[in-house]
C-alpha cells in the first residue's frame, strides 16, 4: 500500500496532485514571494522525481517542457512527480538569469537559510525539493543571445546517471564536470542521480527543443518505471557521447558571418567563421580550435574581440554525429503538440 506523500507541511494521497506554494521570500514591496511546487503521488510506490526548470530566469524553455508533462495523464504513475517549472522566481519576473543581487543562483549551492538571497533560495531548494527525491532533471537553455543543441549534460561516472542520460535520448551526451556552487554538485554530493537538458536560448521558445525536452523527460520516467512503457514502436537510438567540449573565441571585434551552423561537423584550423569590419576593409577567419561537433554558437552577429562564438564538442567520428543530429532534431519537429513516444 502507498503511504500518502508528504511535502512541505502537505499531505498528498495516492492517485492525487496537489499545488504547494513554498515562502522564499518577500519584495521590496512587501509582496510575499512563492515557489510553485505541483505533486503527482502516484498509486504504485516508485521513484519520487524532481523535475525543474528556470534556475536561470531567463531560460523558459524548461517551464513549458513540464507544462506539457504535466498535462499528461498520471493514473498510471508509479512514484511522485515533484515538478517545479520556476526555480528562480524573482529572475523570471525580471526577465533576468539572475536574482536582484546580481548573484547567479546556479553557483550559490548549498546556500545557507541567513546568508544572501540567492543562497537562501538554494538552501530552501535542497531542504524542500531534494530532501523528498531519489533522481532529478534540471531544465536549461543557452545564456541570452546563445543558442544550445539540445543536449544532456550528466556526470557519467555513476552508472545510474549514465543510464538515465542515455534513456533520456538527446542526440548528444556532454559528460560534464560538476563546477563549485552549481544545484547538480549539490544534488549529486547527496548521492542522487541528476540530469541537467540544455537546448534552445534564453528568453525564446523553440519547438523542437521543447518536444525533445518533453520527449526526454517522459522516456527517463519509463526508465525508472515511473511510466509504463510506450505502445508506440519508436526507433531508440543511442546517444553520442563527448568527453571534452572547447569554446572558440572571436580573434577580433567586428561583424561575424557563419560559415557552419549547429550540429555541424568540423575539423581542426577549418573556418568557421568570418569577422569584417562594418566597411568591409578587414576580415579575420575564425579557425576552429578542435575537430568535432557545434553544440552551441552565439546568435548576435556583433561580437567583441575575446566573446565565445562557437561551442565545440570532441568525436571521434565528427561527420557520423552530425547526421545523427540532424535525423535526431527531424523527428521532433516541427509538430506543436502531441504525443510524445
């Protein structure tokens, strides 16, 4: 028999949702400040999944991802769905990556409940999200102006994030290393396997980064047998896995035209990119540093001499992968809404 779930002073019965609203704080106005939380408790025991997005504010592709998870059916969950869609609430209503205190949420784990706005957020996030999970996703896009294949980023020394990093079937796997003060080293420090999905940019909806979030996140479920598996006959295929990534930066400021777009193979001292002056006097190639794949690129056409420009993930098989994306990102769009398989 499944016990009801209990969250945040809430009590949640099984085969039952139920929205909680978490205190974080309050504005300069007074007005008191909410993280919206919404339960799934499923009929069957199972894993208890937290699924989040918006840490960074301005990264909103996320928040409509689990809108459309959510609007699934649950009768046939196992386990708890904890889907929190804005993480960082006072960013979002800012249209801001960060809080009011210039501080970048992502890198103020673990926080402390008397330190500063951004590591009290953190702090209530691990005490009241994570506490209650047994494995997490963590929604992202690219930063404003920079646009992200969509990809997974996970730490592929635990054999469980591996697994679920593959079920999650994004086109490619980025075995990230875990950076200081980031929700996935804190999360992972407690020993619970994480995801984190970065795909599209900031302050934009894409379609196909938010189908193959959606897709993803209901196929890591199926993994955990939260869900049951699809009657749908889907091709599976496996990810690509990149071990090391590289950021090519602009040798000058000026104009920038590209030469390959994202999910382009390329090769090592290959121009990538042209930067003119606005009279068209000078012009400086823009080589690649590595041979591989590009996972990310910015989408302004005016850079600054030392801006990242192009973000470059190492396969050996370059070429293979760049097809792979591309069949990959096809089967996604460009439908609105639907089933996802």
């Amino acid at each position: 028999m499944v016990e009801p779930f209990q969250f945040a002073g809430v009590e949640v019965s099984p085969g039952k949702r139920r929205i909680v609203e978490i205190p974080v704080g309050r504005r300069s106005t007074r007005a008191e400040l909410v993280l919206p939380v919404e339960i799934v408790h499923g009929r069957r025991p199972g894993p208890s999944l937290f699924i989040s997005a918006a840490i960074h504010g301005d990264e909103i592709n996320g928040v409509e991802i689990i809108r459309r998870v959510l609007r699934r059916s649950m009768r046939d969950l196992s386990g708890t769905i904890i889907a929190v869609p804005i993480v960082n609430i006072y960013g979002f209503i800012g249209l801001s990556r960060y809080l009011p205190d210039r501080r970048d949420l992502n890198r103020s784990f673990p926080g402390t409940e008397k330190g500063s706005l951004a590591g009290r957020l953190a702090y209530t996030f691990l005490k009241e999200i994570v506490s209650k999970s047994t494995h997490g996703i963590d929604l992202h896009t690219g930063a404003i102006h920079r646009y992200n294949l969509p990809q997974i980023r996970a730490c592929l020394d635990q054999p469980e994030t591996e697994r679920l990093a593959r079920a999650f079937g994004a086109p490619v796997v980025l075995n990230a290393n875990l950076r200081d003060g980031s929700m996935r080293q804190a999360v992972m420090e407690r020993e619970i396997p994480m995801l984190v999905y970065e795909a599209g940019e900031a302050l934009r909806f894409d379609e196909a980064s938010i189908r193959a979030g959606a897709r993803g996140v209901f196929q890591v479920m199926r993994a955990l047998k939260m869900l049951p598996e699809s009657t749908k006959k889907a091709k599976k295929t496996e990810p690509y896995i990149a071990h090391s990534s590289y950021w090519v930066r602009a040798p000058e400021s000026g104009i920038l035209r590209n030469r390959i777009e994202l999910g382009g193979a390329v090769k090592k001292g290959q121009t990538i990119g042209i930067i003119a002056d606005p009279l068209g006097r000078e012009e400086f190639e823009v080589p690649a540093n590595h041979g591989g794949v590009i996972i990310g690129k910015t989408m302004l056409p005016l850079v600054n001499e030392g801006d990242a420009l192009y973000h470059i993930a190492s396969f050996d098989r370059p070429t293979r992968v760049a097809n792979h994306i591309e069949e990959s990102l096809d089967s996604v769009g460009p439908e609105t809404e639907g089933n996802y398989t």
